[in-house]
C-alpha cells in the first residue's frame, strides 16, 4: 500500500490520533496526507518503510501543530543530512513524546533533535547507530525532558551499533533539570560524573551493563554532594567493573 498517491489525503479531517504501525506501508510524502490533520495528537507509524518520506521533519514540526506524541520506532527512515538541515533552528511546541527506537540514526542526528522540541518529556534512542561521545549541545534544549533512554550497545545482529561513551556528560545534560528516569545501560560508559548528582528530579538511574571501574563508595559518594540523594529511588549499576567494599557508604 502507497500512501501518498497523487491527490491522495484521508478526509477525516477531526482525527486526533492514527496508528497505522506495523503494516507493509511505504510512506512518500508527509504533506500530502497529514496536511489536512491539524487536530492531530498522536501518530504511530511503528515499522514503517519511510525511506522516501524526506518531508516528515518539517511536516512535524511546522505541519502538525497539536501533536504531541510521534513514535517512529523500528521504521527505515529516509537518508537526510539532520547537521545542515534547514529547520535546526526550529521547534515544535507540542511534540512531548518522540520514539526513535531502532530506526538506524547516527550521530548527525543530534543536530535536529536537541532543537525539534523544548517541550519533549519522553525520548527513546535505544538501538541505533550513536557512538562515541555524546555531543556537549545534544539534550541542552530539552528543559523539560523527564525520561530518556539512548541504549545503543546492540549484541546478536549483525550489523550492530558501537556503544556511546560520556566524554562529557556534565555539559550534555546541564539543562535537563526534570530529568526523573535516565537510561544510560548497555553503553560503554567509564564512569558517572558528580554533575549527575545535581539532578534534582531524578528518580531512576539505570546504568548497568557498561564499564564503569571506580570504586563503590567512592561513586555512591559523588551523588551524596547533590540534591539527587534525596530523590534517586532506584540505582541499578549490575554489570559491571565496580569494585570495594560494604559497608562502607554511610551517606547515601
């Protein structure tokens, strides 16, 4: 099935919602069947084939005014250089949740999302391409991001994504002050910089199944400085190269 056959729109003009996910849909152009869905809150477009959908960027953001949750999880999307992309400087105001699961994005990709929405609470970039350090401007714009999952550390397929390392996290992750659930697990992550326990919001800190090499009390330490000892809930660091010994962290 084509979705965007010449003169093709759905005349449900008053939708609010369309889940179309999962389905053998090959989707060419945005425009020309989302441009009459103003009303537009939710969109589901789960495994689709949007290889030739090069206008869904700025279909989202200046096309859908209402929308607030996108998930384009597991979908092929189509080759767009996001660092020189004409709308980088723009924004959504509605977009709160964005699922970009497995859809195969690089490093370029930060460009467009640290700018696509300054209302994002929820963000999926688990199981893509991401590697290296993550960049100092990639989530400074998302004041009100709440939750965050960036897994991208792929075992058992073959053509898999290299892990992420936080070169320099403390300025990444400066602006995000409602941050609540942070997922940094099945990276290749050295080690949690104190600035993370400045998140005053945080509650759930995943970061297991990575590298880390400090000592346990030492680390449990950095966090006691800041105000995330009073709100963290849940520390999950299995899996990794921590070493010391309990008891012996009294603070935290």
């Amino acid at each position: 099935m084509q979705i965007s056959e010449a003169g093709f729109h759905i005349s449900l003009e008053d939708l609010q919602s369309i889940n179309i996910g999962l389905n053998a849909i090959r989707v060419r152009k945005f425009d020309q069947w989302l441009s009459y869905h103003n009303k537009l809150t939710s969109l589901s477009l789960q495994g689709l084939d949007l290889r030739e959908a090069t206008d869904w960027l700025q279909v989202v953001i200046t096309g859908l005014p209402s929308l607030r949750e996108l998930d384009l999880s597991s979908s092929a999307p189509p080759k767009i250089n996001y660092r020189s992309h004409s709308l980088v400087n723009s924004s959504s105001s509605s977009l709160t949740h964005l699922h970009l699961s497995l859809c195969g994005l690089s490093n370029s990709a930060y460009h467009c999302l640290s700018h696509i929405s300054k209302s994002l609470v929820y963000l999926d970039l688990s199981n893509n391409q991401l590697q290296g350090p993550t960049p100092d401007y990639a989530f400074r714009n998302m004041t009100s991001l709440a939750s965050l999952t960036s897994l991208n550390y792929i075992t058992g397929i073959s053509k898999c994504s290299l892990p992420i390392t936080l070169v320099r996290p403390k300025y990444a992750f400066s602006n995000v002050t409602s941050l609540m659930d942070l997922d940094l697990s099945k990276n290749q992550i050295t080690g949690i910089p104190k600035s993370f326990g400045d998140m005053c919001c945080l509650k759930t800190l995943k970061i297991h199944d990575n590298i880390l090499t400090a000592k346990l009390p030492e680390l449990f330490l950095n966090f006691s400085a800041g105000c995330a000892k009073k709100s963290l809930q849940s520390f999950m660091l299995q899996n990794n190269m921590l070493s010391g010994s309990l008891p012996g962290v009294t603070e935290f």
